[in-house]
C-alpha cells in the first residue's frame, strides 16, 4: 500500500463525515431505502451537528478530568512518600475494570439524576483505569541509567519528573488517553438511556421505531469519530515518541 | 505526618469517620419509587446493636489508622464486614413497619461507604500477603458462599433489592442463564474462530495487517449500534435461509446479540494469539525445528503451550467486557440482567437497577479473579517446567 493512501482515505472519512453531520439531507436517497412505512431517514429530533458536538463535549469534558486525576494519581504512588499505596492502587484499578460501563451508568442515576451528570460519572470513572494503568506502567518502567543521571546531574524531585521522568513517559501515557476516549466515544452513547443528550438518542430514537436508519447513521458517525481520533491521538503518539527518541511501536 | 500512622489507614479512617457519624445508613420509604428518607446507624437499628455496630466500626477506623499487626488488620476488615453485612438485614426488619409490604428499605451512603472502607482494608492486607492463584480462589469461594447462606437464611429479605427480588424470582434465574449463555456462549465461539485466524494470521503476515484492522475498526461501533445493526442481516436469514428460524436465529433477540457479542469478542482473542505466538523464543523453535518436528507438531508440542497464557490473557478480556456488554442485549430484546437494569431506569426504581447491575458486576469480578488466577498458573507452571 502506498505511504499516502491511508492518509487520503482518512481525509475522506473526515469530509464525508462534516458533510453529512452538517447537511444530512442530502444523504436521505441513500438512507431511504432502509426505512419502512415512509418513515423519516434523517433523525428529525434534533440535529445531528448539535448532538455530534455535545457528545464530543462529554467525552472531553470526562478525558480532560481523568486525565488529571489518573495522572496525579499515578505520580503520587510513585514517589517515595506514597510508595505503600502502590500494590493496592494496582488492584483497585483490576477491580475496577471488572464494572460494567452500564452498571456504572445506571448505578450514578440516584446519586445524581438523569442527564448529563451520570454519564460523566461513569466516562470519568471508566476513562481513569486506561490512563491510570499506562502511566504506572510508564512511571515504574523508566530506563534506570537515565533517572541515575538525572539524579548524578544534581536535580531534584520535581526537577527529575518534570523535565525527565513525564516527558518519558508522554507517549505510554498518551496511549492510555486514546484507548480511554475510544472506550469513551462508544460509552457515551448508552449515556442516552439516561437521558443525556449524544448521539445514542439517535440509535435508541431507530431501536424503538425500528427504523435502521437512524441506527446506522448514528452508529457509523459514533464510528467514523472514533477511528478518526484513534488514528489522530496515534500519530501524537508516535510524535512524541520520535522526540524522545523511542522506537514508535 | 507522624510515622506511627498508616497513610492508606489515615484514608480508611477518614472514610469511616464520615460513614458513620455524617452519612445515612439506610433509606426508609413509603413505596418503592418516591424519595427516601435518612436513618443514621442509631435511628436504624435496636439501640444495643446500633451502639455495637458504631463501636465496631470506630475500633476497626482506629485499628486501621495506626499501625497495627497484620492479622489484627486481617481480622478487623472481616469483622467490619460482617457486622455491616449481617447488621443492614436486621435494620430492614426493625424499620420496616408490622405487617406493611409497601415500604423499602435500602442500604444508603453510610453503608456502600463504610463496606467500601472495609474493603479497602482487606484488599490491602491480601495485596501484600501475594496468595498464590488457589489461595485467591479460595477466598473467592468462601466469600460466595457466605454470601449465599446470608441470601438463604432469610436475614437479608426485608432489604428493598431483595423484596425486587421476590416479585421477580422466576424471570431473574431466566435472565441470568440468559446473560451468563449469551457471555460464555459468544467466547466459545470467539475462541473457536478467533485462535485459528490468530494462527493463521502469525503465519502469513500479509494477512495480518487487514484483519487486525478489521477487527480494531468493528470495537469502534458502539456497542448499542452494532446490536441494532445487526437486526436487519439477521431478521433477513431467519426469512430466507431454510432451518434458520427454527434453530433461534431472529432478527431481534438473542441471535443479533450473540453475534454482536461474539465480533467485539474476535479482536482481544486473534491479537493476544498473534502476539503470544509471536513471543515464542527463537531458540525453542529452533531446537524443535532441529529435532526433526513437523510444522504441525511445532505449532501443537511448542508454539501453543508457550503461547498459551497470553492468549488466555486475551479471553480474560473477552469474558469480563462481555458479561458487561451483555447488560446491553435487553435493549434489543436478547435478555440478560440488562432487562433489570433499563427497566429500572424507565421506572426509576433504582432498586430495581440495582437487582440488574449488583449480580453483572459480582460475575464480571468473579470471572476476574478466577481467571487471573488460571492465568498465573499456567505462567508459573510453565516457567517451572522450562527450568
């Protein structure tokens, strides 16, 4: 396959994609076809681009602060001083891979309510384990020669995580920010059981009126969403690994 | 921070303190969808038991804040746990009014927090004890079935989950062989299919980029869209492949969800085979090779059994995302402890939510541990054997 052919194919993706969450009418001929007793073959509840943008809205909302968390948890049970809660964080977080995104969901509605807010509960809580997991593993993983010449080189703590030990550890990192926004993206959407506004009322609003349509353009923007940041977070990835002079994998 | 405090011991507790004096320990209300209202440990349950349950917890909170000796540690996290266990069964009895079937009694914030502190307690010590794999089985068994005699004694029966219970008895066991067929059933056939490909795919490396790709793009689908998806293929089998519909395939139901099920299943299954077979040393293939063995007994005498624990790391993966996933089948019609689940959401009755999710997320963690541990031992046996 030639270098540039994925590349194209991806920038073809992403137009077909903005095309047809921005004028999805022009598609109807296409999507005819699949519905039945002339139903509607564009979602006619509300508009596509609107709930495209509240569903990426929710995810980033939930990575950005699972990032944060993940991280500084991952940095606090590496350091000296929180050295003993690393071997219980280590199993907490294989129980807590064991939760069921829908469990999660539905376990967050009495706390908080329906809408939004148990959705982001539960991308928070299920996005934390990915990150969490690859930045221990990077943390704990470094080349020891490198931290005993941060240390020879007379830096401190902070000096060494800042400038050495994070930057290291960037691309592993970055690696569980995509796994966890993927795991993400396809969450979001059983979000709209509970009401929160993604691009799974659109599935559900084609489950209930058994209308295919509807599924398969939610489905397939969900998709096309995903493996477009997948591939996008995965050349990140490899950037930052070229800089630190790492074989990208 | 003086030395002589446990730092997870200061978290733990905290926790306790919080739980126990500022939370609610249950919820008492009139029926089951309208609000609840608090009881703290003393309003829940008969004086003596509620001073000696606030006792308890008090000497297990300080019993874990300072350091103490392991097997006082050991024995705080199970004590705590039982007294709340058994304590929350006798405070449904005492709140529920005399001979009134309508009113609920739930665990509230004060118990999730405190079993939860506990929890975290045991978890520590058994994380620093490293119990060998039959060990953690072991202790899985024992908490099942203490678990299970609590169940069938009786104590637990005025808790509003189990009153869901009752009403439900018949179509629970239905569903959850439902949800646990639909879980297991989709891995066998992962497996079947999927080990094969991975073989298949480590030999011929052109292949390999393709399907991987393939598999990688089919886990992007949200999940609730490939069930749906999968309707129209499958409804158009049933009509037009003669024997289809009478075997079960249908396009809502269990069939859509199994297939469903089964390709989110292929990908952790054909990539943990492709890398297990690609970790195997060159050396052992080489000394097999220069034994004189045949691809076929190479591929079956070592690569496999080398191979083997990474790719039942894969199945590890497959299993508990399944048992998860497989809460999603009742949104097309396929069953499984997802029915609890949305049709508590639909009448808000978190009790109802709660008889769906408790029983996945006890599976999925089940599943966990037993097979962490299968995994360990065919690891260790393995490097025992090589030695």
């Amino acid at each position: 396959m030639k270098a540039w052919l994925p590349a194209l194919l991806r920038l073809a993706i992403l137009a077909l994609l903005v095309v047809f969450i921005t004028s999805p009418n022009w598609f109807e001929p296409l999507l005819k076809p699949l519905t039945e007793n002339g139903a509607p073959a564009i979602y006619n509840q509300g508009s596509l681009l609107t709930l495209t943008l509240q569903h990426l809205r929710t995810v980033l909302v939930a990575t950005v602060a699972a990032t944060i968390v993940a991280v500084a948890l991952a940095i606090l049970v590496t350091r000296p001083a929180g050295a003993e809660f690393l071997p219980l964080s280590r199993s907490l977080v294989n129980i807590g891979q064991t939760f069921p995104p829908v469990a999660v969901l539905a376990l967050a509605v009495p706390a908080v309510g329906f809408g939004e807010k148990p959705t982001l509960i539960a991308l928070f809580l299920y996005g934390l384990l990915p990150i969490f997991e690859n930045a221990l593993t990077a943390l704990t993983t470094l080349p020891g020669n490198v931290m005993e010449a941060a240390r020879g080189a007379g830096m401190t703590g902070l000096q060494r995580l800042v400038k050495v030990e994070l930057p290291l550890s960037a691309p592993v990192i970055l690696g569980g920010i995509r796994l966890s926004v993927v795991i993400g993206l396809a969450t979001a959407t059983i979000g709209s059981t509970v009401a929160a506004k993604t691009l799974g009322e659109v599935i559900i609003a084609g489950l209930i009126s058994n209308n295919l349509a509807f599924v398969l353009q939610g489905g397939l923007i969900v998709a096309a969403l995903a493996v477009l940041i997948y591939d996008g977070l995965s050349a990140i990835e490899r950037y930052a690994a070229r800089r630190m002079g790492q074989e990208a994998e | 921070m003086t030395p002589r405090f446990d730092k997870l011991g200061v978290v733990i507790a905290a926790i306790v303190a919080y739980a126990a004096l500022a939370a609610p320990f249950a919820t008492f209300r009139a029926n089951r969808i309208v609000p609840g209202q608090a009881r703290s440990i003393l309003e829940a349950l008969p004086s003596p038991l509620g001073i000696l349950l606030l006792a308890i917890v008090i000497a297990g909170g300080m019993v874990a804040l300072l350091r103490t000796p392991f097997v006082l540690r050991l024995a705080t996290g199970i004590v705590g746990l039982v007294a709340l266990a058994i304590l929350i069964g006798v405070a449904g009895g005492f709140l529920t009014p005399d001979g009134n079937t309508f009113a609920r009694i739930a665990p509230a914030s004060g118990f999730w927090l405190l079993i939860f502190a506990f929890a975290l307690l045991l978890a520590d010590v058994l994380t620093r004890l490293s119990l060998s794999p039959l060990a953690r089985i072991g202790i899985l068994a024992v908490a099942a079935l203490a678990i299970g005699a609590l169940l069938a004694s009786g104590l637990w029966d005025s808790l509003s989950i189990l009153k869901e219970y009752s009403n439900r008895a018949d179509s629970f066991w239905a569903e959850a062989s439902k949800h646990v067929t639909l879980a297991l059933g989709s891995l066998a056939a992962a497996v079947v299919v999927g080990v094969p490909l991975g073989i298949l795919c480590h030999r011929v490396e052109r292949l390999r980029d393709g399907v991987l790709n393939v598999l990688n793009i089919i886990q992007t689908i949200p999940s609730i869209a490939l069930f749906g998806l999968l309707i129209a293929p499958l409804g158009w089998v049933a009509l037009h492949v003669p024997g289809a519909a009478a075997i079960g395939i249908r396009g809502i139901g269990t069939a859509p969800a199994f297939v469903a099920l089964f390709l989110y299943s292929l990908l952790p299954v054909v990539a943990n085979t492709v890398v297990g077979l690609a970790g195997v040393p060159r050396a052992a293939n080489d000394a097999a090779r220069g034994m004189g063995m045949t691809d076929r007994q190479r591929l079956l005498d070592v690569e496999f059994p080398l191979a083997f624990p990474v790719i039942l790391t894969g199945i590890r993966i497959v299993l508990v995302q399944n048992i998860g996933l497989a809460t999603i089948a009742a949104l097309i019609g396929g069953g499984g402890f997802g029915v609890f689940v949305f049709q508590g959401i639909g009448q808000t009755a978190m009790d109802l939510v709660l008889l769906g999710a408790v029983p996945t997320v006890a599976l999925a963690f089940a599943a966990a541990i037993i097979l962490d541990a299968i995994i360990e031992m065919t690891s260790t046996k393995r490097r025992t054997d090589s030695e």
